[in-house]
C-alpha cells in the first residue's frame, strides 16, 4: 500500500506539473509493470490494478482541468522479461478490455517495436488504423544488444 501511495503521489505531482508549464501530452511509461515468473504472479489482479490506477489518473485530470492526451508507451521488455505493455496490440487490447480506450492513446517508440520481434513501423501502423496513435518518440537501437538504448535515427527508411 505505501509503494501504491507513493507512486499515485509521484504521479499526481507530475500531472500537476506538466499541466503548469502547458504540457500538450501525458506520458505513462511503465518500465516496471511485467513478470519475470507466472509462479509467483496473479496476472489478473495486477491488470486489474493498473487499470485502477489510469482510473485515478483520468479523475485527477478531469479533477485539475488538464485538458491533455494521455498516452502508455509499450515497451516488450526491461527490466522484466514479460512487460503488461508488450506492444501498440496489447495495450490497445488491455485499454478496451477495461474501458479505458476513450481516455487513452498510445505514443510509439519504433524501437520498442523492435524489440518486440516487430517490423519498425508495426506499432506505429497498428495504433494508426485504429485511431489510437498519440504521439511517436523517434528513436533506435541496437538489435544486436536487445535492450533499449535510445539512439538517434540513423536509417532514413525507418523515418520516412
């Protein structure tokens, strides 16, 4: 319960400031939402969590006027080796299982498509044809590595 209090209240605050200094978005990026073991994990309940927390985000929104986007950047892996946001697919599947879908939309970072076994351009297509793409952090990696490094775009085709 004191890792929830505190996270809401971490969250709480960087909606308040993001919408003081006129933020046109708000991005969660989870990182650590995922398993590395089903034998220790009651997935249901953890999903059922998070829905409950974007729930207490989008009253506090509503609550403070902040008239944004809000927006989950998938990402496959890292720290975790199964992360609840793998990709554009399961987090549009996870926003409308719990209702979320009208409050949401996704913002893509190609390279976490990548290293979700994706073509480049996968999650960005996937969020487009279903009018849930929100916003796309440009970036790349190394495939070779399989962990994010966050480097600038270096492959024109992949930008294009």
């Amino acid at each position: 319960a004191h890792v929830f209090a505190y996270a809401a209240a971490q969250v709480k605050k960087a909606m308040e400031v993001t919408h003081e200094l006129g933020g046109e978005n708000y991005v969660f990026w989870g990182g650590r939402e995922g398993y590395n073991s089903l034998l220790n994990t009651d997935v249901r309940k953890e999903l059922d969590h998070l829905a409950a927390f974007f729930r207490m985000a989008i009253e506090h929104k509503k609550k403070i006027g902040f008239k944004v986007q809000l927006l989950i950047e998938p990402k496959p892996k890292e720290p975790t080796k199964h992360q609840y946001d793998y990709d554009a697919q399961t987090v549009m599947g996870f926003l409308s299982y719990y209702g979320l879908d009208k409050d949401f939309k996704l913002n893509i970072e190609p390279n976490h498509t990548t290293m979700a076994g994706h073509a480049y351009e996968h999650d960005v297509e996937m969020c487009s044809r279903y009018g849930m793409l929100g916003s796309i952090d440009s970036n790349t990696g190394d495939s070779s590595l399989g962990w994010d490094t966050d480097q600038f775009p270096i492959n024109l085709r992949d930008f294009a």
